[in-house]
C-alpha cells in the first residue's frame, strides 16, 4: 500500500510506532498494536505514571517516560490522553520529529463547550505551523493489515486486501473492518478521522486512490471541511475506482446527532444527491448497504445491462424475488426462444416452472446436475446480465440432512458457474432458523469470492447501485473517447 513520496505515505507503512498514555487494566491500544510487534515492527509505550508501567511491561512493551527517549524515529503514534494535555503531547511530538499521530483523546469542538473548541483550535494551529499528520482528534486512527496494525481484537488483519474504508466514526470504522472480515473481503486499509481538523477525508481518499493495492473505496462521512477539495478528491478517486460513500446526518435528526459527534456540520439532501451525481460515487445509507455493495464490486464484474435471471427454491419465493427485483429498478425478462428450448428437453415441470424466475427445486433435487445445465443456459442468454440464486438454509437442511455430499456436489456446480462467468452471480441466503448452518455455507461461498445476502431485498439493492454506476461509467468512457477524437480539418 505504499506511495512514495506522498506525505501520508510513512505514516501509513511505519516501522515505529509509539502508544501514548495507554491505562490498564486494558492496556487496549497497545493489546491492539501486539500484532504489529509481532509481524517485526518496533512497539514503544510512553507513560509518566508508575503504576502503569509494570503492566505495560509485562505485555512485552518497553515504556519510556518522554517522548524524547524513543530509540528510532516515530512513524505513527496514537495518543490517549486526557484533552487539556493534548497539546503538550503535540508539541513533544513535533519537536522530536515524529511523522503522524492520531489523537484518541476526545472533548473538543464536538462538546460545543468554549473549552473544546479553544483546544482543539490549539491542535490545529500547532500541527498546521508544523506540516504534522494529525488524525482525528476524537478518533480511533489507522488500521493497516500490510504491517498488523489494528483497530481491535475483533478486526483481524488479512494481508492482500484491495479494499480501502474511511470513516469519521470509530465504530462504524471498527465495525466495518469487523464485518468485512467475517464475509472474506479483506483491507488493504482503513481510517477512522473523527473531527478532521488537519487531515480531512479529501487527503486520506487522494492518499487510497494513488494506493495501487487498494482496489475499491468506502467511506462513512458525516461533514466536510474542504469542500472543493473533496469534490476534486471524490471525482478523481471515482474516475480510476468505484467508491461507495454513506452519508450520515441526512435527516434532521442525524443532522443535530452528528454536530455533538464529531462537530460537523451536515450538507442538504439535494446538495449531497447531486454531489454523488457529479462524481460518480455510489450512494449507501447504513453499513448493510455499504457491504453489500461492496462485495458485489469485490467480485469485478459489472453488470452491462438490467436484465436478471432469477433462480428460486418454490414458487411463492419465485415472486417474492421477482418483486424484489422490480421494485430496485431492474427487469426479469423472458428469456430467449433457444434457451427455453434448452430447458424443456430436461425441466420437471411436476412441481416447477422454466420461466423467469425458475422455480427449479423439483428439477434439481431429481438430478443435481441439472442445476449445472440450468447456470449454463441463463448465464449464456443475451437477455440475461446478471444471475441470482436462492438458497434458503432450511431448504438446505431439510433436503440435504441425509445426503451432505449432495450439498457440496450443488455448491460446487455454483463455484464452477461463477468462476467460469463473465456475468455477476448473487447468492441469496435467507437464514431462516437455521442460523448456524447458514453461517457455514455463508463462509464456504464468500471464500470463494461469490457475493451472498441475506435477503432478496438486500441483493437487489446493491445489484441496482453497481449497476447505476457501472452504467455512469461506461457513458463516461463514450464521452472521453469522443473528446479525444481529432476535429476533422
């Protein structure tokens, strides 16, 4: 994830990283930053008070008193101190050289108190003066999977992550980095910036879209200080990447919710909408949406077109899946003579239909091996550019309890169906009361890089957003191509 020469870049690769006041009995940032130090990077403590230090030891951390006695120059550190010694640690920092820190330490412009404001414009002044990366404050700073820096214990560092989260929210950084994880779609980084008052979310996204691991960008966003700036930013990333953004505080509610959380003020609606417009940027409104949609991207197939073949378990599914999909904007066409021809010479229509959608559990059952003849036929129809295939775990355990091979036998038919398509292929897979056996079959699909959701309503969501922006896109490249086309003379 390294791009010399950019300012962020040391910072985001360190070799040194410094954790300032940590407290037990947690002692949680360094228990955080443990796996750092165990994939070879140096891991210091600095902490005045006595008590603190035998248990900081006692990880394995060497603690020093100053800022000062750090053996090797500081590449990261995050502090966590009490807000009114905020600035003095700034200062300490500045004055050894260190490259960035990320402030933990809340209590300033989003309390809406003088006190706040007055020193978080303190921090502002003295890191701007100085050319220092300040993150946050009010934050809980990077997640770098690359060197085995994490956010927690519950957000696992994967190596070889091609996707990038900014967020100015600590919990939903955490979360997402969380959940992602569990659903097999690994980091290449993430950032929580809570206030953002020196480096604001236009900084970090230029920094992720000049990264070549990171092949796809999310962002939680609640306000903007450089507004230009990010226009500029969101545009270029968007130009090169697909980039998910969910905007909180687009209600009144959230709106007044998110000035007491990171101090920021909300844009309007309209201005918001067509700034997604503008840029290209796909548009989320919670953290199921931001995943879901990202995993779609995750699997870089887009879809040419709105026509979904959709292949349910029953009938009543079959148009439960069927509204679902009409309702998001996309179409459930009928599909060519030549494919429905195909299907008639082996559909066991006692208890099914061939139509779109396909209620095809009859036919399957009898013969799992139909169900590879029926993913050849759809995905090859020209009035077909997407495929989606319902799986509820009940219908899995009820049918397949006594014959788990079978099971594996139709989920391998789906891997080799996706693997050999050009066309996107969604799983949807409704838990129903069979939670722990939709968990299982959950990780053994995304393992392999197909895309499951847990509900027909969630898969046609982010199948619309890729869509609309895939769309976006390909006008995009028709008009360049035309700008760059010489005037005849």
């Amino acid at each position: 994830m390294a791009v010399p020469g950019h300012r962020l870049d040391r910072m985001m690769n360190p070799a040194t990283v410094v954790v300032v006041g940590d407290k037990g009995p947690r002692y949680m940032w360094l228990n955080n930053f443990l796996s750092f130090k165990r994939a070879g990077g140096r891991l210091y403590s600095v902490q005045i008070d006595p008590s603190q230090i035998p248990g900081i030891e006692a990880l394995g951390v060497t603690n020093f008193t100053a800022l000062a006695d750090v053996p090797e120059p500081i590449d990261y550190a995050l502090v966590a101190v009490p807000r009114q010694i905020a600035p003095r640690v700034l200062n300490d920092l500045i004055a050894v050289g260190a490259h960035g820190a990320a402030f933990f330490t809340s209590g300033f412009a989003e309390t809406g108190e003088d006190l706040g404001r007055e020193l978080e414009q303190r921090l502002t002044d003295m890191a701007l003066e100085a050319h220092f990366n300040l993150v946050g404050p009010n934050c809980i700073g990077l997640h770098l999977p690359q060197v085995g820096l994490s956010f927690g214990d519950d957000c696992p560092v994967s190596p070889n992550g091609r996707i990038g989260f900014l967020s100015q929210s600590g919990t939903h950084g955490s979360m997402f980095a969380a959940m992602a994880e569990r659903m097999n779609l690994h980091l290449s980084l993430a950032v929580s910036f809570g206030n953002g008052v020196v480096l604001d979310v236009a900084d970090y996204l230029e920094y992720l879209t000049l990264d070549p691991q990171t092949e796809i960008i999310g962002v939680y966003l609640e306000g903007v200080r450089k507004g230009r700036a990010f226009f500029e930013a969101l545009r270029e990333a968007c130009r090169l990447k697909p980039v998910v953004v969910w905007k909180g505080g687009q209600t009144e509610a959230g709106a007044l919710a998110i000035r007491s959380h990171t101090g920021s003020m909300a844009s309007a609606r309209a201005v918001w909408d067509g700034l997604m417009r503008q840029t290209g940027a796909i548009p989320t409104h919670n953290i199921e949406e931001t995943l879901d949609v990202v995993q779609l991207l995750n699997t870089n197939r887009p879809p040419s077109g709105r026509g979904v073949a959709l292949l349910a378990m029953t009938g009543g599914q079959s148009v439960s899946i069927a509204d679902a999909f009409g309702r998001a904007g996309l179409t459930v066409p009928r599909l060519s003579p030549a494919s429905y021809q195909a299907l008639a010479s082996f559909f066991n229509i006692v208890g099914g239909s061939f139509q779109n959608p396909l209620d095809m559990a009859g036919t399957i059952m009898l013969q799992p091996e139909s169900l590879n003849r029926i993913l050849r036929i759809v995905l090859a129809d020209p009035e077909i550019q997407a495929v989606v295939m319902e799986f509820p775990a009940r219908f899995a355990k009820r049918f397949f309890k006594e014959s788990p091979d079978q099971l594996d036998r139709l989920l391998e038919i789906v891997r080799q169906g996706a693997a050999e398509s050009a066309k996107p292929l969604l799983f949807t897979l409704q838990p129903g009361d069979e939670d722990g056996l939709a968990r299982k079959l959950e990780t053994k699909l995304t393992s392999w890089g197909l895309p499951v959701f847990p509900s027909f309503e969630r898969a046609a969501t982010a199948l619309a957003r890729v869509f609309a922006q895939a769309e976006r896109r390909r006008r995009q490249t028709v008009l360049e191509e035309r700008s760059n086309v010489a005037p005849r003379q």
